[in-house]
C-alpha cells in the first residue's frame, strides 16, 4: 500500500502490522511522595486501572 | 523509599534518553540528596548494607541492630 492510500484510509502515516512506541519527552515530573504513590514521577505515564464501582474500589 | 524511587524512575528513563541533559541533572541532584539521607539514617541506627556503602571504622556495627525477630513495632 502506497503512503497515499494509507493516508485516504485516514490512517495516517502509520503502517499495518508495525508497532509504534511514542518518545517520551521530560517536561514535568511529581514530587517524590506523590511519585511513589502513583507508580510513577511522569505524569503523562500515569494510567490507573479505572475503579470498579460495584466494589466500591478507589484508585488514587 | 520516595527519594530512591524518583532516582529510580529517573534512571530508567535516561537508559532511552542519555542525552536528556535537565533529566540528568535531576538525577544527579535526586541521587545526591538520597545518599545524604542514607548517611543520616546509618548514623542513626547503623549500615543499611554489610559491606561496600558504609564503613565500621571502630567495632563491627553490622551485628549491632537487633534481629527482625527482637524488634518491638
């Protein structure tokens, strides 16, 4: 498939069946007791599992 | 524990970013102020490792502590 027909699919300049991993860039990060508790100092890789709200769990 | 984690988080990401010099710099700033508070802890209740970190210059400090079994929490 040509780039052109790639981006008439709307897909962009991605290809089928390639992985892609976005470069993380530093721009902020947390402090150190909000860090632990998340998992993790960037912000942008702060994903939580979504709660369950049938068993009252909370994520933080 | 917080300080070694953001050290810890730090290093990984300079393993793909080496040349992400503001990231470095907080590494080595994050890493300083981590062994400061080592060295305050060990000066308090005694070395964290048994050998290679902390000396003994006097008496043999590691056997010192009590057992996990002897501590009242």
């Amino acid at each position: 498939m040509s780039p052109e027909e790639i981006k008439a699919q709307g897909m962009g300049y991605y290809r089928l069946a390639r992985a892609y991993v976005p470069w993380q860039q530093y721009t902020q990060r947390w402090g150190l007791e909000e860090g632990l508790k998340k998992g993790t100092i960037f912000p942008e890789l702060y994903r939580p599992y979504p709660p369950k709200p049938d068993r009252g769990e909370e994520n933080v | 524990m917080a300080l070694e984690f953001t050290c810890l988080d730090l290093n990984l990401y300079l393993d793909t970013h080496p040349e992400d010099y503001r990231a470095l710099s907080d590494f080595n700033q994050c890493a300083q102020q981590l062994a400061q508070a080592k060295k305050e802890y060990e000066s308090l209740y005694g070395p964290l490792l048994n050998y290679g970190q902390s000396p003994s210059p006097n008496a043999w400090r590691w056997v010192e502590d009590p057992w996990p079994w002897e501590t009242i929490f």
